[in-house]
C-alpha cells in the first residue's frame, strides 16, 4: 500500500549526523503510521551504506539507495524524491532532527487537510540546546489558494532556500523539476515556485525540524552563489 508520506534525506558524508536524523524520525510516535523514510546517499565512502546495513537492515519502512550518478546537492535531493513511494515527499536534512511528536500531527493535518504544497517551521539548535524556538514568526496554520502567489512570496521566499523546510506532492515534484537548474543548490525553490501557480499551499507554524546550525551544504559557497 502507498504510503501518504515520505520523508527523503540527501546524504552526503554525514554518517554520525545521519543517524541522529534517522533515530529521530523513527522513534517519534508518529513513525509507522502511513510514512516512509528513503535515504539516497551520494557519500564517496562507504561509512553511510554500512551503517545502514549493519544498524537499519531489519527496520521496516526504509529505503535507502547508493547515488554515485548524483554528485550535486540538488540531483541528490531529485533522487531522493525519486525512490519515494509516498504521496508526499518531506526534504530533510541530513543533519536536522525532527521536533519531538511533530510527525503524527503532520500526517494527521495532511490527511485532513490535503494541501499542495506544505512550508514546515523548524526551530534551530547548537550543541544540543534550543538556541531559537521559532524561526519563522507568523501566525498559522495558513493557507495561500491558488491564484494568492505574491503574499506566499513575500512570507516565504528567504525561507525557501532552507530545504529542510518543504513539503510537496511528488507528483507536482516530478512535474515542475528542471535538471537544468542542477548546480544552482536551489533547484528546490524552483519547483516550489512554479508549482505554487495554480496551487495551494499551506503553512505550518508549530516548528516541525529542529535545525542544526552552521552545517548547511551551501555555506562555503554563500558569495558565489
């Protein structure tokens, strides 16, 4: 049976940070409700592939796939989109944590409320402490129909380069995706604004990700970016 969501990591040499993602996610009481977990992971060694074999091999709900063919940020985000069997697709940071308990209320609103497109708040943490509890301070939930795209814009458009923060359906994924926008590392922003036309998207504001800070992928290329 399909599953409703998804929840797909992009890994990259991040072993230690990856099964702190993983155990959050499914020790959260919502795991095994209607969610899978899929892992595609473009690591030049082979430390993310044993720890899945030798930690996750009899753990049901997990697909993981070795993704040598996608060296960028963004093929790798494509094709953890692509191994998913789920309605949804959740991005999710590899080095993130899920909010505790956040998972069985987010698949009870997506069953209730069957948005297009989710923007999930995150909270931001370092050393193991809360450091911000709220990152995007608006009231919600809220919903944007499909023709009300420049106050979407304007709530979120800053907010959008945090991957982790995206929920979409894989089908308008598939649909409004451009390989030629591989490389920018915002290839994500892409699809969720042209999805968005035509589309409703909903808002989230009880914080969904704990966000680990300093580690985003796209730093070190912050001025040529």
């Amino acid at each position: 049976m399909r599953p409703l969501l998804s929840i797909v990591v992009p890994s990259n040499n991040r072993t230690e940070l990856l099964e702190e993602a993983i155990n959050s996610i499914i020790s959260d009481p919502g795991w095994g409700l209607d969610c899978e977990l899929c892992i595609s992971d473009n690591s030049k060694s082979d430390e993310t592939g044993m720890l899945i074999q030798t930690t996750y091999a009899s753990a049901s709900g997990i697909i993981y796939r070795r993704t040598l063919d996608a060296p960028s940020l963004d093929e790798n985000v494509n094709m953890a989109v692509s191994i998913a069997n789920g309605e949804y697709v959740w991005i999710f940071g590899d080095d993130d944590l899920i909010s505790p308990g956040f998972l069985r209320y987010f698949i009870n609103y997506l069953r209730t409320h069957a948005p297009d497109i989710i923007v999930l708040n995150s909270r931001s943490f370092q050393d193991g402490e809360i450091v911000e509890d709220c990152r995007l301070v608006l009231d919600g939930p809220k919903r944007y129909d499909a023709d009300n795209n420049n106050p979407f814009l304007a709530d979120f458009g800053g907010y959008l380069t945090y991957v982790g923060g995206i929920a979409i359906r894989k089908v308008l994924w598939q649909r409004y995706f451009r390989p030629q926008m591989f490389g920018t590392f915002f290839a994500h922003i892409d699809v969720v604004c042209r999805a968005k036309q035509g589309h409703v998207a909903h808002y989230l504001s009880r914080p969904g990700i704990d966000m680990r800070l300093h580690f985003q992928t796209w730093t070190s290329k912050h001025f040529e970016i």
